[in-house]
C-alpha cells in the first residue's frame, strides 16, 4: 500500500499496543519444518503493466491512450522466460477487481466516482468486489475471471506458483459484491449503522454524519467528467482506511478506502478471544483448533472465505497488505485456516514494526514479513554513502532467529526503484545490494518486474510519483517493454548495459535457488577483517555461508569509486568447520566463472589475496578435489 500520509493511524496504534507481548526469541518449531531446502525467488508484476506495449505515456492518460496489458499476455513464452530467470513464484499485483475510472456497467458493473479514486486506473488496494478480478485485465472483462483462472493454469504449467494480494485492512468506499458465491453476504451487509461500533459491523460509522470530500483533491487532473460533482454519498460517513475518523479525512489519507472492523473498540478493547500463553510455539493446526467453533467477529469469517475461494481456484498464497494495521488473532485465526487447506501456501504480510515481528510470524502464522525497516533501509542508506555496511552484521545478529522468516527485497510497487536517481542512481551500483540481499539468508527474494533491466521509474504518469512505477495510472514501462520487444520476450531491444545487467540477475537467480550452502549456515568475517587487515576498505562487506557439500564465501564492493586490493582472512573456527588441513586450495566465483583466487590455509587460518573493483561481487566457492 503506497504510505501519502503522516496523519497518525489511531486505530492501528490502539491494535498494536494491545497485541500479544513480544515473545523471546525462539525459533517455532513448526517452522523448522518448513524451511525449504531450496531458496525461493518471488518476481513480482503489476499485471495492468507488465504486457502493455504501447510507448505513449500521456500523464492522466486513458486506456485508449496509454494501452494496458491483460492476463493474455503472460503467455507461456513469457512465463518460460521468466522462470528462466530463476523465479520460483510470481505476484501477480493488483488482480483483484478494484475501483477504476472506466465504464462497465454493460456487463453489470456500476462505475466508481472519480472524486474517490486515485488515478485514473485506480489504487489496486481499494478492492470493490473480492470474488472477482479487474475487468481491465481481460481481453473479454464479461470472461475476466475465466481468463485469470486459465493464467493460474498457465503459471503452474510453467513449473512457478503463484501470489495474489489480500487488504484485509481496508476496503473501496463503494464496495459492491457483484459476484459473491451462494450464501456470502456483502461487506456492510446486516449492520448497524446507528452506532460508531459494533463488534460485528464490518466498518467504523460516525452516525448521522455525510461523507465529505477531502479538501485538495482535484479528480482526473481537473479534467470534466459527468461523475464529478463535489461530492460523494456516504451516509453515514465511515472511519477512513487509515484510521481517521474523521467525516471529512484529510487528502493524505487514504480517502479511496474504509476501514474494517476487526473487533476492536475504538478504545483498543479487543472484542474477542486471545489467544492462550505459549501459542507462539504451537502448530497452525493448533491454532485452527483453537479457533474451531468459537464466536468471532463477522469480518473475521469474510476474509477467511474470501482466501479459501481464491485457494480453491489454484492461487498459491497471498501477499497481505498492511498487516500490522489488523489484529495478531485474526492472522491465527484465517492463517491457520489457510495452512490447513493448503500446508504449503506461501503467506507473506507487509508488516514494519520490528517489534512486532515475532508475534506476526509466531503468533500470527506468517511465513514470511517484508525486511523493509532494517535491512533494505540500511542497503539504500549504504549505497548512498550514508551509513557504513559494517551495521549489516547487528541487524543479522538481531534477526537471527528469525531470518528465514524476513524476505529480502530492493525493488517492489511503493518503494522507489533501485536503478533511480533517489536510490542506487545507476545499474552498477544496485548490483552489489542484489548480492548481498540475495546471499546473506535462507529466506526468499523478490524481484520487481523491470528491476532486472534496469528500469527507473522516470515517467510523469499523472496521478503516480516519479522514481516509482505509478501503480495508479495506464503507462508503459520503458526498460521493461524493451525487453518484451513486442511480445518476443527476447530482450531484442535492449541497451548493452541492460542486457548485462539481466545477464547478471539471471545467473544470480539461479545460482540461488540451486545452492544448498544458501539453506545452510552463516558465518560473518567482517569484524575480524575489519580489526585484522589495514588494506580493507570501508566499502567491503564479507561473510561466509555452507552446508555439507558447498561452501562459500561472499565478497562485495559497495563502494562506487574505490578499487580494492587485500588479503581476505578466513577464521580458525570456519576452517575447522569445513575441515579444511594446510594446504591451497581453489575459490571460484559464481558470478563471473573466469574469476578463481587461492586460499592458503596455514596453521589452521585461511588467508585469500582479493582485488575488487568498483560495485563488484565474488561468490567463491571452494573446489574439493
């Protein structure tokens, strides 16, 4: 979800202070058992992008202008190229039907008032009807959802699973269930809407009050529209997706959306069970048992059929927005529901509070939260020369437990892409934060569609900022549509530099998900390197990572100017580790497979000469003979 707001999110810190205690650190033992023996890559698309080929790129541009790309352009050439890549899921974004600025009401659909929508194409986490998907994105929108399920069909031809998004915290101001199966009740259905709250309305309601439209807010760029009147019926007025409660929210907040009601009072009373001490080290089988037959509130039973639906149609997982926003006993509850259904969904929640961390995945049965707030801050801050990559070591330290739970990324839909001017501001210079996002953890790696070509997010799209793909406008994506080249999916039209860079990712990738030593042990050899050796520059980053048959030790240069030239010492205690005797021994990097050095182990400590050029990365791996 893009964050436009430092409006302070009542509701959310009300949830948050009233969540389960932070557990000690300790390892579920459930999720032992369901560290893959292989790394994952999810390659995320914003689907109204990836296939559109139109170069137009109109700001506020219509779909007649701009184009768009539909689920029919995920072929299976694309999609084989993209596993090529080295991906093992892809993230379809924005696949739910959400609130647009475009006619159906042929096949039923009622239009959406653009004073309530961001963009033209609108916000994909403004959801309008959860049981199907955007009209935009098929070729015949009356068959959308037969051509999304033949997509799902097609992606796991391709040997990849695959991800949709849920918003459990929010939802469109007009929602309208057109295609809710037998016996599903729309969000708002049966409620009370003379009271601010009730444990089961599905929203928040500031009783005989009229919505009112943000002050600041100028629809379609001021273009004329027979919709646009001043004003948007709403009563009574609801809380807003981000927590204000206000009738009239301000234009920052996220005014498209309305906040559900998961139980908890406007106090921060929880309206429901807790759940028992010690449940972070019980199985989500437990935890479905737990909740099996108990009272909860209705929007919990909502979301919980909504994921199954989607399950039940072959969708592999989910990738839940703003998860911290909603209560730690709902994720039990609906998670639990999930696993038990399918015990190898992949669940992943965007979630910031380092704090939380450990309640959402343990208590909460996440598989997987965003490592935004430590890691991927602290890369940016390093590339940009404002932090030294020493820091690395404490926040793997602190994560440790945890680590396999933390994905990694650098590029995705509301962050500013890497290759930008306001992050790496090159392609070199991103290569050195990719190694070491990939290399340092079991966890799994994602990839924003166009990362891997260098795309920079330059374009004026309307409504979307510049340094991020705008997932809120009709546009084409440059560098990525040069390497679609017309729907070759050959990368026929791509620079020299960006073809070297896919090159680069490709082998990276794959290397990746095939190498046992990146499910297996780590080691840091920065701090005795840093205290041992004169000649090791600030900018080198090193550590060690193996298993029973690889090992391997990981070199980068975060440094853009500085050539590096020093005698890399690898400890006694790895050494006896990988049971190595005196001797010499070859390292080969991975990356660029022409690159070899020797270790020299003497006395029981191993020492390597190493030179590293400018935003450079070695991936040694001993050779045993």
């Amino acid at each position: 979800m893009i964050k436009k707001t430092t409006t302070a999110v009542s509701l959310s810190l009300l949830i948050l202070a009233s969540a389960c205690k932070t557990t000690q650190p300790k390892m579920n033992e459930e999720k032992k058992e369901l560290v893959s023996t292989k790394k994952e890559v999810v390659y995320q698309v914003f689907t109204r992008l990836f296939g559109n080929k139109n170069t137009t790129n109109k700001p506020w541009g219509t779909i007649e202008e701009n184009g768009v790309g539909k689920f029919n352009d995920f072929t299976d050439l694309a999609l084989k190229e993209i596993k090529d890549l080295g991906v093992t899921y892809i993230w379809y974004t924005g696949v739910p039907h959400h609130a647009l600025v475009r006619d159906y009401t042929a096949i039923g659909i009622s239009n959406d008032d653009p004073e309530v929508i961001k963009g033209r194409a609108g916000s994909p986490y403004a959801v309008k009807d959860y049981y199907n998907v955007n009209p935009d994105l098929a070729v015949n929108p009356a068959d959308r959802l037969q051509e999304f399920e033949a997509l799902i069909n097609r992606t796991h031809k391709a040997g990849m699973k695959m991800l949709i998004d849920i918003v459990p915290n929010h939802i469109a101001r007009k929602y309208e269930g057109k295609s809710n199966p037998s016996g599903i009740k729309d969000f708002g259905a049966d409620v009370d809407t003379t009271v601010e709250y009730k444990r089961d309305n599905n929203f928040y309601y500031i009783p005989k009050t009229q919505f009112e439209i943000p002050d600041g807010v100028v629809p379609l760029n001021g273009e004329k529209n027979s919709l646009i009147d001043g004003k948007f019926v709403e009563i009574p007025a609801k809380w807003t997706g981000n927590g204000s409660r206000m009738a009239k929210p301000d234009k920052n907040d996220w005014y498209e959306t309305i906040k559900v009601n998961y139980g908890i009072r406007p106090d921060g009373f929880k309206d429901f069970p807790e759940l028992p001490a010690g449940s972070e080290t019980k199985s989500y089988q437990e935890h479905f048992d737990f909740w099996k037959n108990r009272d909860v509130p209705n929007s919990w039973v909502k979301f919980r059929d909504i994921a199954l639906y989607w399950t039940a149609k072959g969708v592999d997982g989910f990738r839940f927005d703003m998860a911290e926003m909603v209560p730690v006993e709902f994720w039990s509850y609906m998670n639990s529901a999930i696993k038990v259904n399918n015990p190898d969904a992949f669940l992943l929640a965007e979630v910031y509070n380092p704090k939380e961390y450990r309640n959402y995945i343990q208590l909460g049965k996440m598989d997987y939260l965003y490592d935004k707030v430590e890691t991927y801050d602290k890369l940016k801050e390093i590339i940009q020369g404002k932090s030294a990559p020493n820091d690395l070591t404490n926040i793997q330290k602190g994560l440790e437990d945890i680590e396999h739970n933390m994905l990694h990324f650098l590029d995705n839909h509301d962050e500013q892409r890497l290759a930008s001017a306001q992050f790496a501001g090159t392609l070199q210079k991103g290569k050195p934060l990719m190694v070491y996002s990939i290399t340092i953890g079991t966890s799994p790696t994602m990839v924003y569609f166009g990362q891997e070509v260098g795309e920079a997010g330059n374009e004026n799209a309307g409504f979307g900022l510049q340094s991020r793909t705008s997932i809120f406008d009709y546009m084409g994506v440059p560098n990525h549509q040069r390497w679609m080249n017309g729907g070759k999916f050959d990368g026929g039209q791509l620079t020299h530099d960006e073809k070297e860079l896919r090159n680069f990712y490709k082998k990276l990738l794959n290397f990746s998900i095939n190498s046992s030593a990146l499910m297996g042990k780590y080691q840091e050899i920065q701090t005795i390197n840093q205290q041992s050796t004169k000649a090791y520059d600030a900018g080198i980053y090193a550590f060690t990572r193996w298993s029973n048959d690889q090992k391997l030790i990981v070199v980068t240069n975060f440094s853009w100017l500085t050539v590096s030239v020093f005698e890399l010492k690898i400890p006694s205690d790895i050494i006896t580790q990988w049971n190595l005797k005196d001797g010499t021994y070859t390292l080969t990097d991975q990356i660029y497979k022409n690159n070899s050095v020797k270790l020299e182990v003497l006395n029981g400590e191993g020492k390597a000469k190493i030179k590293i050029e400018p935003s450079e990365s070695f991936i040694y791996q001993l050779e045993v003979n």
